[in-house]
C-alpha cells in the first residue's frame, strides 16, 4: 500500500472531525495532496471505524487509481482547490455549528481574537450557494479562496479550510469554530471590536515565523 503516512494522517483528522462533533453522521471530509496525487477519505462510511486502508487515491481528473470504495462527493471541490494552490497540501471540510450558523446567516466570521489573526490571518468570508458535489460549489470556493485564503465559509452548508497539512488544516477548523463561538457570545454581551488589520497582519507574519523556526 503506497502514502501509509499520507493515508494514515487523512484518516486520523476524518476520525478527528466526527469524534470533536465538528460534523455529524458521515458529513465533512478530509485530503491530502502528494506528488501530484489526492487521498481523500470514501464517501458515506462510518468515521468512528475508519481506518488508514479505506482512504481513496485518485489522480488529478478525479479518477480512482487506488482504494475499494468511492471517494467523498465533495472531490471536484477538493481538486479544483489544489489545482488552484500550489501552496495548499491539506484540506478539511467540516459542519461545525457556530462556523455554520455564520454561513447560513451568510455573514463573514470576524478577526476578533488574536489566535483567530495569527492561524487564519483574514475575515471568513462565505462563497456564494450552490449544490453540494457541484463543480459551480467548487468554482465558487476556489474564486472566494483567491491564492492567500486559508477559510472559507459554503453559504448554507459549512467550513473548508486549506493549509500545509490536513493537521494545519484541522487547527484552522477549530479556530474558525471558536471564533464564530464567541463572536456570538460577544454579541449578547454588546457590540464586538474587530482587530486592525495592521495588528492582523503583524500576529499573522510573527507567528508563520514562530511556527518556521520551529519546525527547523
Ligand atoms: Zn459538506
């Protein structure tokens, strides 16, 4: 079996989704790009008990070249993003309530904590409505994604975000949540003060070379 790291990582962040409730039933899906190929994780199975080997591999025409199930609906999504960005090898897509209530109300998620600046680095905007599984839905997302963005909010439907891994990827995920969380709550509270986009920028380049040095 070839990409076992690959797989294994796709099917952790998936297993990852279901179990913190980001999305419920068989919704939501995750992928990785490597060497010009995409395992993404089957439609419709269980995630509570799926495992590395059920992880589908398809080429860039979204043909299967290795795997015993379909790949998840959402693959021309998936594919047209990194066919658009190079820089992308992770994608997760989730229906996590508080991100998805933003969708629905089709209103962009807020820079308002600084994690929110320093893992996402922009507001969350909301691509426009079209079918789940449609190419329209991924030409939408692609578009609202532009070649900087790391999330985007599917009007009625839910999140997806991009990044270096599908574990980066998951990170943004949960801070997309949170962000939508307390912009809510704020809201009850009264108004909510959105950071500078100076002070954005400036958390987003330190901690993108915070997380460099790291890694070295
Ligand atoms: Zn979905």
């Amino acid at each position: 079996m070839r990409y076992v790291e690959v797989r294994r990582e796709v099917c952790m962040t998936a297993r990852e989704i279901y179990e913190a409730r980001l999305v419920a039933g068989t919704w939501g899906n995750v992928s990785a790009w490597v060497d010009d190929v995409m395992v993404i994780t089957p439609s419709g199975m269980d995630y509570g008990t799926l495992s590395p080997e059920d992880m589908v591999i398809v080429n860039g025409e979204g043909e299967v070249i290795e795997g015993f199930f379909a790949p998840s609906v959402e693959t021309p999504l998936h594919l047209a993003i990194y066919k658009n960005r190079p820089d992308v090898k992770g994608i997760v897509h989730v229906h996590s309530p508080y991100a998805t209530a933003f969708a629905v109300a089709r209103r962009p998620i807020p820079v308002i904590l600084e994690e929110t600046a320093q893992a996402i680095g922009h507001e969350i905007p909301v691509a426009p409505y079209a079918h789940c599984g449609s190419e329209e839905l991924a030409h939408h997302v692609v578009r609202t994604l532009g070649q900087d963005k790391k999330a985007v909010l599917l009007a009625n439907h839910g999140l997806i975000t991009v990044d270096v891994s599908p574990s980066a990827a998951l990170r943004a995920c949960y801070i997309a949540e949170r962000t939508a969380m307390i912009t809510l709550f704020a809201e009850q509270i009264g108004s909510i003060n959105i950071l500078a986009d100076e002070d954005v920028k400036c958390l987003y380049e330190k901690f993108k070379n915070y997380g460099q040095k790291k890694d070295r």
